[in-house]
C-alpha cells in the first residue's frame, strides 16, 4: 500500500491498494497548497523479507563518501 508523508508537516497520504494515480495527485496538490514536497515511503509490510537479512559486506562497510 503506497504512502507519503510531508517532512515539513504533519501531512500524510496513504491510498488503498496500489492507486499510484490517487497518490501522485494528492502529493501534488499538498506542494500547490504548501509549497512543501512530498515524500513516497514503501511501507514496511511491501518490503522484502530478505532486507532484514542482508548484511554489509568488507568492502562495502568501509566504502565512505567523496562529497
């Protein structure tokens, strides 16, 4: 079930079943009217099974970041 969340305030939007459509238009209408963006979030319950599983490797673990 797809949802989004505003960082900025206490806005959320969760749609029923996978209404991409329902979701991108409520996203939209809540930057016109606020002037915030929108984030879509997976909810925990579409996500793999397997991520919690998954474990950084050597190489990755000492990867760091260029910025």
């Amino acid at each position: 079930m797809p949802s989004a969340y505003c960082g900025e305030c206490e806005w959320q939007y969760r749609t029923k079943g996978d209404d991409a459509v329902a979701l991108s238009r409520a996203m939209i209408d809540h930057f016109v009217e606020t002037g915030h963006s929108p984030v879509e979030r997976c909810d925990a319950g579409d996500r793999s099974s397997t991520d919690d599983l998954l474990e950084p490797t050597d190489r990755t673990a000492t990867r760091t970041r260029d910025c």
